[in-house]
C-alpha cells in the first residue's frame, strides 16, 4: 500500500503563457491527478492522521453501515494499458471493499469490451464517458453476442446533458424540443448519470452568476479549464448586492433542480449545489486547496430558501417513482390507459411549440405506468416550464376520473407548505412568471382528503 507523501510528487509545474507572464511557478495538485501520480496510492493530504489506508477502508466501512455506496473517480491516460485498468480497478474493489468507478480519460469502446467479459465487474457500478448513440449500440451489440443479458450497472456520465440543459436554462433558442428528449431519456441496457454542474467546471451558483471562467488565481494566464460553461450571469457578472438579479440567480438554480431531480435517469449533485457553494468564478480549481476550493458551509444561512427546495424535491422524486422509471419513456399509450407515459403541452394541451424560438413546455407524467410501495398507482405530475423572459400562458389537460389537479411546488414562491399540505385547485388555463416552472399533482379526491387529516394530526 503505497501513499503520497510529499509536496513534490503532487506539484504540477504550471505552463504560464508568456505573453500573460514571464515568470513561472508551481501550484499544487491537490485533486491528485496526473500521470505522475500512482494509480494504488491513498491520498495522504486527504487523511487527518499518520494512517491513510486505515483511515479509507474505516470511511468505507461507515459508508456501507448507513447505506450510502462509494464510487472512485479514476483519470488513465490513453497510453495505459488495459491490463493496468483492470488490475488497479481490481485492487481498490479488492481491498478497500468500493463500490464502482467513475472512469474518465481512456477510449470507452475499448475498455467497456473487456469490462463486459470479466465477471467481477458485473457487480460494481461503472460510470463511463459520454458517448453517442452510435457506441451505445455498438456495446449494445456486443452485449448480445457475448450474453451479458443488461449491463445495467454501467452508466453514462452525461455531458451533452449538461451543455444542453444549461442551454435551455439560460433560454437559448432551439433547445426546447432537445429539453424534452434529455429529461426522459433513459436506456435499457445503460443508465444516464445527469447533472447541471460537477467538480471539473462551474458549481451550479456561478453557472448563474458568471458568462466566463475566472482562473487567474490558477496562474496559467487564465488559459486552463473549459471554455464551454453554457452560463449566465443573470444581468451582472460576479457577486451582486441588486435584490432582481439576486432573486434571479436563486429562480435559476430552483429551476435548474428541478429539471434534474423530476426527470428520468440517474441524477448526480455536486456537493454544495444544494445551497448554493460558488468558486469566484473558477471552473478548474486543482490548485486551490484554499477557501475557493473548499466547501464553506457557513454560505448556507444566505440561501435558506435553497435549501429545503431542494430537500422537498428529494423527497418528491423517492416518493414518486413516476420520476425514475425503469423502461424509456416513448410518448405513447403503451398500456391502453387513455394516456401516453409521458406528454407535452403549452397554450394548448396536447400540443407542443416546435418552433425556434420557443422557450416553454408543458410536460405531464402520467402515474398510470408504475406502481407505488404504498400500493396502486402513482400520482399525475404537470410541470409547467417557462424558460421565456416573459409570463406565458399554459393549458392544463384533462385528468381521467376521479383525480384533480392541485399546485405543488413553485421556483418563484418561498415554499414553507409541506408536499401535499394545504394545496389550491387550478383550473384549465394557468398563468406562468417569467423564468419559472410550476408543479401540479394529478391526485384521487379520496387520497387528497386522506393525506391532509393525515396533515392535521401531525400538527
């Protein structure tokens, strides 16, 4: 068991640009990666005592006794050899007793061929690279060849999620269509990992709050990390002190969330989002093992509000499987229940805006297709999506018997209701802000009235 232990094996010696800087300087690598770096080695900066090793397989270990999986990142090089991969996976499954690998850097088809023939993997969670629907099926072919039946422990790390989503966020045109597709793709044979921001770019505050990455602290003439954020400042660059484009920002990233979390796949949330951690701007923070690159928890008190938005819509997305479905969604009435799994609306019901310039979509789930622990079937759910910097109207289509529509969850409200609390009844036509998404549930009359005396004891 090897374990880094001194500044010189982890330093990356910074390439500065000479028409930024003449001098050079080193940063540190606090992150750990590169090819200097040992693929057995336990990170000793990462340790409070004398004892990495320990240290891990007893975080491991606590880990599993409440429930929660670990999943390693791993960066090889392309020079690697896929010997080397499978036996450095091996090792940390073996010994440190992991649960997957998020493997970035190397060829996916490449690796993914043999990772499908050896039979240890099968019980490990792989995420992989994004790739296109062309590779997918060529795995897919393979899968059938080799009769490993579904491989659904491996998933895809979706980056063209990101870069979309982002995009219709923000309210570029012709990306409304494209949403639709990202929030119910799913895959029988793989899984899709979402998310709006991760380590490697911009927490989801600063993809609010910034149009350009600001790495100058990184001393590389602000040349490293990605170009390509998809952001938008809100109307100001950086931190704010006017109360508009605050409430904004705060409008922006409820949105951002819950396109995440009610939408098919598997979502992925970068520690901090929650309550909205920012970087200054800095989408490549390796070298800054500082308050930059550290979570300040104290940030919390600022967005109070964040915080149990997100928590509400947690627990909406456990509580309703209907948001995470096994099998892709098709927009057809597979089951001949008078309703397709999924539909899209907008001023019209059944009717959807294709148009370039849109900025909207109605889009209903229908809880006829999956069933609940509780017993019978899920809920209806209507999410309302206004990405236009204007209020726009949106028809509300029919449900079948027996159900109404009642108001859920509103990014534009301060939401201190519990889910299914006091709810107010809509009516067919409903009218959406500016930059805003409303949530409606499509519940049984009796069940409504069962859950609010339900409501009434616990107060």
């Amino acid at each position: 068991n090897l374990s880094i232990s001194s500044k010189t094996v982890e330093e990356k010696h910074a390439v500065i640009y000479k028409q930024y800087q003449k001098e050079q300087k080193n940063s540190l690598n606090y992150w750990g990666y590169g090819r200097e770096n040992y693929y057995y080695a336990v990170k000793r900066a990462y340790a409070a005592g004398k004892n990495p090793q320990t240290e891990l397989k007893m975080l491991v270990r606590e880990l599993h006794k409440n429930g929660i999986e670990l999943v390693l990142e791993f960066y090889f090089e392309e020079c690697s050899s896929i010997q080397e991969i499978l036996n450095c996976l091996k090792y940390w499954a073996l010994e440190y007793h992991v649960d997957g690998f998020h493997i970035t850097g190397y060829a996916f088809q490449r690796l993914t061929y043999e990772l499908e023939k050896d039979p240890f993997f099968s019980e490990l969670k792989l995420y992989m690279p994004s790739v296109s629907e062309t590779e997918l099926g060529a795995v897919q072919k393979r899968q059938k060849s080799l009769k490993t039946g579904n491989f659904r422990h491996m998933a895809v790390y979706a980056r063209d999620y990101l870069a979309h989503m982002r995009g219709f966020l923000k309210g570029d045109s012709g990306k409304t269509m494209g949403a639709t597709y990202y929030m119910r793709r799913n895959h029988n044979h793989f899984g899709y990992v979402n998310y709006f921001a991760c380590h490697d770019g911009f927490t989801m505050a600063d993809m609010v709050s910034y149009d350009k990455k600001h790495n100058e602290a990184n001393d590389e003439g602000n040349m490293d990390g990605g170009s390509s954020d998809f952001s938008w400042n809100c109307g100001e660059e950086g931190r704010s002190r006017k109360k508009k484009v605050q409430e904004l920002r705060l409008r922006q990233m409820k949105n951002a969330w819950v396109m995440l979390l009610l939408g098919q796949g598997i979502p992925a949330i970068l520690a901090g989002d929650e309550w909205g951690n920012s970087q200054n701007g800095n989408n490549n923070v390796y070298c800054q093992d500082n308050e930059t690159g550290w979570l300040n928890w104290r940030v919390l008190k600022c967005y109070e509000e964040l915080y149990p938005f997100v928590r509400k819509l947690i627990q909406l997305r456990k509580e309703h499987p209907v948001f995470h479905m096994k099998t892709p969604l098709n927009a057809m009435d597979k089951m001949g229940t008078g309703y397709p799994d999924v539909s899209y609306h907008s001023d019209r019901a059944w009717y959807v805006e294709e148009h370039h310039c849109a900025h909207k979509i109605g889009v209903m789930y229908c809880g006829d297709y999956v069933a609940c622990k509780k017993g019978g079937t899920d809920d209806f759910f209507y999410l309302a999506i206004n990405m236009d910097w204007k209020k726009q109207t949106f028809a509300v289509p029919d449900l079948p018997k027996g159900r109404k529509w009642y108001a859920c969850l509103s990014t534009a409200k301060n939401e201190k209701r519990e889910i299914f609390g006091e709810v107010e009844e809509k009516q067919r036509v409903m009218y959406v802000g500016p930059r805003t998404i409303e949530i409606l549930v499509g519940i049984k009359v009796q069940e409504k009235k069962g859950n609010a005396k339900k409501s009434e004891k616990t107060e």
